[in-house]
DNA sequence: CGATTGTTTGATGAAAGTCAAGTACCGTGG
DNA sequence: CCACGGTACTTGACTTTCATCAAACAATCG
C-alpha cells in the first residue's frame, strides 16, 4: 500500500486497441490503491507523471493497526468513501456530461484538492504537470479536441495554461462551465 | 444495509438538468450500498424496478460480527472489491467504448451475474424487466439510439429480446460486439 | 375505452473524432 | 554554436457518431 509523498501520478487501464482510460490521477498524501487493501492483484496499472516519491506500507500491519485502533478504521474509511465517491462523480462526468464540462470539471476537482493539502503556488494558481493527452486519457476525449477546448477556455479567459501553471482568472464562469447540465 | 432478495433495483445519480446517469443495478444477492458501512449518508438514491424484497442489517452489528469473525470481514472485502471493479469498468466503458459496445457489455455483465447465482430461467436466458430508458440511463446515451442498437443486434440475430425476456442467441458474435476495441 | 407510457423509425443537427499539415519547444550530438 | 529529431501542441477540413425532433405505433392499465 503506498502512498505518494510528491510528485504526481496516475492509475489507468488499458484497452486492447491501445486506447486507455485514467481512473485517477494520485496526489501528494494520496494512498496509490486502496483496493490493495482487499486484493493482492491489481486491476489497473500505475505510472508516474512527475518524479515521484512515496512510502510502502504493508497490508499486514495496517490490518494489525485497524484492529486495535478505531480512529485508524475511520481514517481508513474515509479513504475509502472518498476514493468510492469520485468513481461515482467520474462516472456521472464521463456518462452524462460534455467535453467542456468534463476538461473544466477535471480541473477543478485537481485545484480543489490540491488546495486542501496547501500544494498551491497562488489563490487560485496550481503547477501542472499533466499533459493533454492525459487530460484527455482521464475524460474519455481525443488530445486534438481536448487542444481545442483549453484554446476556448483561453480565448474566454476563464484560465491561463502555460509552462506547466494553471490559473483559474474567472472562478465564477469557469465554475458555470463545469456544471453546465 | 440493506441486501436484496428478490427484484431488480438501481442505484443511480440525478443531474441539475433532469437527465440521470445509473451507477449500478442490483440483483438478488446484492448489497445496496456497501459504502454504507462507512458512511451514513448515501450520495446517490436508490430505485426499484421491479418489486423488490430486502432484508436490512444493521452497521453496528455488521461491525461486531467483522472485528469478530475473520471470514465475515473477508466476505465483507470481497463485496468492496467487487463492486470497485465493477465502477472501474463501467467509467472505462463509458469513456472508450461505442455505444454497441456499452449496450451489449451491460447485457453480458447482467447475464453473466444472474448465472453466477443461478437466476437464469434457460442456458443463455434471463427475465429482463430494464426498459429501455434504463439501458440509456446507464450506458449514457439517449432511449432512441438505444432502441436502434437494439434493433440492430435483433436483425443480426444476436439477442432475442421481447416481453421482458432476454436471450443471447449467438454468444460468440454478441461477445465480440461487446470486445470490439 | 381513453390515457399514459414505451418503442420504432426517419430526417436533421450538433458534438466529437480523424486526418493532415504546420508550428513551437526542447534535448542531443556534431 | 547550430542542425537535427522527437514530442507536444495548434489549426482547419472533413467524417462519424450520437442527439434531437417528430410522428406513428404498441402495450398497459385504470
């Protein structure tokens, strides 16, 4: 069971004609595969995306460590309905939701967690790693289109995406983006 | 914790617009909602399809009988990790596949689950109470392009599917509908 | 029987994919 | 220092897939 201490990574499948879809990207203090806490044998694969540095801790001890300690089980629990929730919040993106508001909601989600744990280098201003084709790995799209709709959101203003920084100017109608149905 | 005896329910997600994306369908034999177990606050709301009957435990007891019994909590482990392999496979079909391919890999999973539990009323035959909003409202598509998919799989022969009663007439051309990337 | 809900079908439109060409940005080696 | 190659990004033309709209039909139920 690892958990990542910098850097970013992601957890992705990969699909016999070559295509993938990522399932999460995997954030400072994120546990890499919660599931790993059940199942040996993983599903998914997991790449880096940065340099990367994490911790391993082992299913044994963890399993000892929850025994005897209740707030370790509910830590563990919150882990857990927070991982189940945004499988939940991906699904409902990817099955009823459009391009824009996929690109917009993904990257509101990255700042808002990023915020949580202090990573920002600015109120709304975040270091981002990801390149489009991820972006467009985790939302179901093609990088050519996902070009075009970061280009829109330029040319509206509503962020600037550049050198691996993304600011988001207008919260406000990048928020209306994002939750547009 | 709710767990079905009998009937098909859904637990499903509604959107601002009205529109609804369905997480999963329960089967007799399903757990509701396992991420009960940590939370009491459900994120999505739960619907019968056709009458259903449930037995409903309680987490505190659920939990006396887990930290007590070794095998409980493995049983416990292998409902989760169940249920996360069947999120992660449905964002990778809503994000990479075509709609036959959702549509038919929905019709698969359900018929392979009743199998498993031996609710199928011939070899490649089930009851299937699923409307067609249904089988729009989980794979992310509209009642009308469902209803032509369907169509189309009924003029390949592939399924046989009227008065709430479904059969999978060629198991091998219908698998590789479902597989086709 | 009428009313409601579900299904089929066709015509049309919008969203996203594909293809292709061109640009910018490195890192490498001469 | 600069040429070279590779990867990422951009942009436009065109195609495919799926959505939308509308009309007709079927089934179900009070």
């Amino acid at each position: 069971m690892p958990i990542i201490c910098s850097g970013w990574a992601l957890s992705a499948v990969m699909l016999a004609d070559g295509s993938r879809q990522i399932l999460s990207f995997l954030l400072p203090g994120d546990v890499v595969s919660p599931c790993l806490m059940f199942e040996p044998k993983p599903t998914c694969f997991v790449e880096a995306i940065t340099t990367v540095t994490y911790r391993a801790f082992d299913r044994a001890g963890l399993w000892q460590l929850v025994a005897a300690n209740p707030s370790a089980m509910e830590a563990m629990a919150r882990v857990w309905t927070q991982q189940r929730r945004r499988a939940e919040e991906l699904i409902v993106d990817l099955g009823r939701r459009s391009a824009a508001e996929r690109i917009a909601r993904l990257i509101l989600g990255l700042v808002e967690r990023l915020q949580e744990r202090g990573l920002t280098s600015g109120p709304l201003e975040i270091d981002f790693p990801l390149r489009q084709h991820h972006i467009a790995d985790a939302t179901g799209l093609t990088p050519v289109h996902v070009s075009k709709l970061l280009s829109e959101f330029r040319r509206r203003e509503l962020i600037r995406l550049s050198e691996r920084s993304l600011a988001i100017l207008d919260p406000a109608a990048f928020r209306a983006a994002a939750n547009m149905r």
